[in-house]
C-alpha cells in the first residue's frame, strides 16, 4: 500500500526499496536489522520501545521520534526519543488531531513533508502551527500493526521540510513491524484488568494513567461522564495552549478545578 500525503513511488522499472535488478538480499533492511540488534542489546521489555525510538532516529533523517498506541478516548504514548518528540505526541493527542491520528485512521503512512506551508499546513492547521512553534517543520506517522488492524503509530520529526525517500520509508517501516512484535511481547503482569484493558503496558503508560485520573476527578466535579470529562480537558488545554497531561496534572495536584457552567 502506498502511503497517503507520499510525494513520489518507485519510478517505472525500479526493482524497489533496497533491492537490485540482480535479486541482491536488502541492503538497507541488512543494515537497520544490525543496526536494531545492537540497539537492542541488553535491554529489559518495558526499554524496547525507548530503545526503538532512538534506532529510528539513527537510521533516518529525523531529529525525534515517538510511539503512540491506539485507545478508546486518547492515543497511550509509550516512549519518545527526546523531549521535544514526547511533547509533540502529547499536542497531537490533545488536539485528537495530526498526522498520528490520520495514520491512525487511514492505517497507512502519512507523511507531512512541509507543515509551514501549502497542503500539510492547512490539513492539521492547529497542529501544524504548534509543531513549528516547537520547532518541527515534518512529521512522519507510521502505522504499527497488519494492514487491517492498526493498534498504534510510530511518529518522526524533523527541523526541517522534507520526505522520506522510497527506501527511507522502507527503513521505517521495518522499525515500526519490529515495534509491533515487541510491544505484543510484552509481559502483561498479575494485576486486576483495568476498564480500557492495558495493564499489560506494565508501567509505561504512566503519562496516560495521569491524564484519566484527572478525568476521574473532573467527573466527580462536574458530574458528567468519562467522554465528557475528557472533552473539557481537551478544550482547557487547547483554551491555555498547553497539553493534556499539564493541564491533568495540574488538576491532580489541586492546582486547577473545573466548575459546573
């Protein structure tokens, strides 16, 4: 499948992403699998994904990356590269909008290559405007899953325009399968299944469990259920230009409440 928002394909008579006319084994697979070993090299279950986020970072020209899985309400961010990877994944699901989301929903590549201006800006015009303001000018969202059921994304950043040639995306794609396998790996733990059914994240999803413990508690103050909580946690922290998870843990400490009107 061809990956939406891709300015260009194989060109006519292209063997295709890392592989010769003579039939030659992937070159570039060869080498982001040595390269993923070796990231990977000792490393405990709950660090793969931090682990695999800064391997894509390594093999591709991007300058962060993040990985994001699908959930009722908001996307669980399990790890990012960097700061600044893990604070464009909360604007995009705050916003509940993005690359990320479209990827998401198209269960295909989607690859902002300019979010200053032309096509990418005007799609996501909130986020676009936000991105560059933290300095990310492409976002490139990759879905994690088979191509019938997405369960995540697995998002890179740049500072500067841009695409991902043919063989890049090729690259990145390897990433995200590895990505999948991993966190299907992972150990599900002895706890009481919780409502959304991720105690099997085994800790990771601490920013996630932040954010619904506000929720719970802006229930408890205005009365209203979990979606409309949520929404009006969204719509404060759209209202403030900050995120979700500032805004939840401010009304976890106390520091923020919402009132009924």
């Amino acid at each position: 499948m061809r990956p939406r928002d891709d300015p260009g394909g194989a060109h006519d008579g292209d063997p295709g992403p890392g592989r010769t006319g003579g039939g030659d084994p992937d070159p570039d697979g060869a080498r982001a699998a040595d390269v993923i070993a070796r990231g990977m090299r000792g490393a405990e279950p709950g660090e793969v994904p931090g682990r695999l986020c800064e391997v894509a970072v390594e093999l591709l020209p991007v300058t962060g990356a993040s990985v994001s899985l699908r959930s009722e309400g908001m996307p669980v961010q399990l790890s990012a590269s960097s700061a600044q990877a893990a604070h464009l994944a909360q604007i995009q699901a705050t916003l509940g909008d993005g690359p990320c989301q479209s990827a998401l929903e198209d269960g295909a590549p989607v690859l902002a290559c300019d979010l200053t201006s032309g096509r990418d800006a005007g799609r996501w015009p909130v986020f676009a405007q936000q991105a560059t303001e933290a300095g990310v000018r492409a976002v490139y969202a990759v879905p994690l899953g088979s191509g019938t059921v997405c369960v995540g994304t697995l998002d890179l950043y740049r500072d500067r325009p841009g695409g991902l040639t043919d063989r890049q995306l090729h690259v990145a794609r390897i990433v995200a399968g590895v990505m999948t396998v991993a966190l299907m790996a992972l150990p599900h733990g002895d706890e009481p299944e919780t409502p959304d059914g991720e105690d099997w994240l085994s800790g990771l999803a601490t920013d996630h469990d932040e954010v619904y413990r506000a929720v719970g508690m802006i229930m408890a103050q205005l009365g209203v259920g979990a979606d409309d909580a949520l929404a009006r946690l969204r719509a404060d922290a759209f209202a403030h230009g900050r995120t979700a998870l500032d805004v939840a843990r401010d009304v976890i400490a106390h520091r923020t409440r919402f009132d009924r009107s």
